[in-house]
C-alpha cells in the first residue's frame, strides 16, 4: 500500500479555490470557480449556483442534486466524536448494507489541509455518479476509474488516495491565484482566526448525508429511506437553519452553492433562447473572472507606481509622499497591535 500512498506527493497548492473567500467572499465568484473546475475534472453537464435565499421553494427551482455549504470554522469548538452536535454518525453507510440496490456511501477523511473545497465537490459527485441507482451524473472515464479504484478503501486511505492523483491535484492547483507573495509562515489556528471549511449534503441512497472529511464517518440528517432526491430541498433546508442558527446573529459569511444540471441544457431543452442567452453570457463572466483572479499583477502594479513615482517627482511632491505613506503605515500597525495582531506591513 505504501507504493500507491506516498506522502511526498503532498502538493495541494494553499492558495487554490478554498482560498478564494479570503480576498473575495462572493457567491458568484465561487460559482465560477466551482463550474469550471468540476469541468476541467471530466464531469458533464454540471454547474453550481448560488442560492441567494435559504427557502424550500428557491432550492427546488434548481433541482439540485447536492449542496456545498462554506462557513466559519469554529477553531475553538471542541466536536465529540461520538455524537455529532446534529444528525447522527453512520459507519455502515460506508461499509455498505449489501443491499444490491444500494452502492456504499463514497466517503474520504480529509488528509489534505488546502482542498476541503475540491474534496465536498468530489464528494457530491462520486456519490450521485450514472452507477448509483439515482446517479445522474456523468463523471467521465478519469473520475470513475478512480472511483472504482478506491471503493474498497477505507476513508483515511482514500483521503491520501485524493493527495496521490495526478488529475484532481493539477486541476485544483491550476485554479490558485499566480502570486509571489505566498507566505509560508504557519501556525496553530485559534479562535480569533477566521478559518472556513467547505461540506456537501446529498440525498444518497434516498438518505439525507452530510458529508464532512473532518468528521469521522457521514452524518445521517433522514431515516434510512427517507429522502429521495425529490424530498431533498424540503428536508436538507431545516438542517442548514439548524446549523446557522448555532452561529452569533452577527455571523453573515455563509456561503451556499447548489450543484444543478447544466442549465445551458435545459434551456435549449425547453427551447427557451433568452434563459440560453443570459447563461452563455454567464459563463463568458465566469471565465473572464477566474483569469483575472488567476493572473499575476505585480508587473503591472510596479509600472503603475513607477509612473505615480515619476508624476511626483516631476510636481515636488515626492518626499512628502513618501513621509505620508510611512505615517500610514505606522498608523496601521499600531492599529493591528491593539487588537493583537502583532506583525510589520
């Protein structure tokens, strides 16, 4: 097993899509990225929305057949692992319960620090493939042999197996933003740290799942047999308004986003031009977006201050421009030492 599992392939790159809500906490941004890089990975005819209100009737629009939910971390929760603050631990949905139309609950422990995001994406998709009795996604030849590859592993050995695969790594790397600023520096977060984590829920094996790799197996939200796909907007939205309610009331940085059939397809579908139309113009934002977020603009900054520079120099005004930025600076630093947060710009 340690020929398949090497360690030294641990190269999730930390400033790929997870990392987006740091500079930019935007559902449509999310949408996006999450679109494209399911696409890149193989799957057909997916995309993911934004839901902009947490109602049966909004989430039924869609017709989802899974949701991402991206919230604060609560760094300083302690979480039992015998009991789950909601729902309860289902061991035997990853064993499986050698009914033949039931498939194991495919579920991976998360190993890797930087791809929560990518792992609830994957999660959703490898649960709700065209092999699974209310599978309706095409997740390509790639994805599926990994599938089959890894369905007898347990969830410890499939979380490293995702850090071994040459496709899912270099997709979800692909999609960091070009910086050369990263710092390496790292520390243990607390609780005055603003740290996210990304979690799917489905509808599997007509069972309500939340699908979490930091929790030791999937939590079970339903009976066994009782949520069809039909039934999932109606029982998955109580859950999230549970889970949101343990938060402050102050606490606004949720993020959901609904994976649904590409809506290009229904639109031509149904033959409606204008849906069709306002879709293509979508996706044309979507990836005018993700290389913009993706493009390196340090060359572009040091010409546009090389010309401010100049312009100063040319007015006078430069040394006072310089002793004006230092007293920012320092002002922004002291700033940041009072609430503790002790560093230099």
């Amino acid at each position: 097993m340690s020929a398949l599992i090497d360690r030294r392939w641990y190269t999730f790159n930390r400033v790929a899509p997870e990392l987006v809500y740091h500079f930019a906490f935007h559902e449509r941004l999310l949408r996006g990225v999450f679109t494209f890089l399911i696409e890149s990975l193989g799957v057909k005819n997916v995309q993911f929305e934004e839901l902009i209100s947490l109602d049966v009737e909004s989430l039924e629009q869609l017709q989802p057949t899974g949701i991402i939910f991206l919230f604060k971390y609560p760094t300083d929760e302690k979480h039992s692992r015998d009991k789950p603050l909601d729902g309860e631990f289902d061991y035997t949905a990853v064993e499986g319960t050698h009914r033949e139309d039931e498939k194991p609950v495919w579920f991976a422990a998360q190993t890797i620090q930087n791809a929560c995001g990518t792992q609830a994406l994957l999660s959703l998709v490898f649960n709700k493939d065209s092999t699974h009795e209310d599978g309706q996604i095409d997740i390509g030849p790639d994805l599926q042999d990994f599938v089959d590859f890894t369905s007898g592993f347990p969830p410890d050995i499939r979380g490293e197996a995702l850090s071994n695969s040459d496709l899912i790594r270099s997709v979800h790397n692909s999609f960091a933003r070009s910086s050369p600023f990263v710092s390496d520096e790292t520390h243990m977060a607390t609780g005055d740290d603003d740290v996210y984590h990304f979690i799917a829920y489905a509808s599997i094996n007509n069972t309500l799942f939340e699908l979490d790799g930091l929790q030791p197996a999937p939590i079970r939200h339903s009976e066994r047999g009782g949520c069809s796909s039909e039934q999932f907007a109606e029982q998955v939205v109580p859950v999230l308004q549970r889970r949101i309610e343990r938060y402050p009331a102050t606490e606004i940085r949720f993020n959901l986003l609904a994976m649904c059939e590409d809506l290009r397809a229904r639109a031509r579908a149904i033959g409606d031009e204008e849906m069709l139309a306002r879709e293509e113009a979508k996706r044309r934002e979507w990836r005018w977006e993700n290389a913009l977020r993706r493009h390196n603009f340090v060359g572009f900054i040091g010409e546009v201050m090389k010309g401010v520079t100049a312009q100063k120099l040319r007015e006078g005004t430069y040394d006072a421009w310089v002793e004006d930025a230092k007293v920012a600076t320092k002002k922004r630093i002291e700033e940041r030492r009072k609430k503790g947060q002790h560093g230099e710009e």
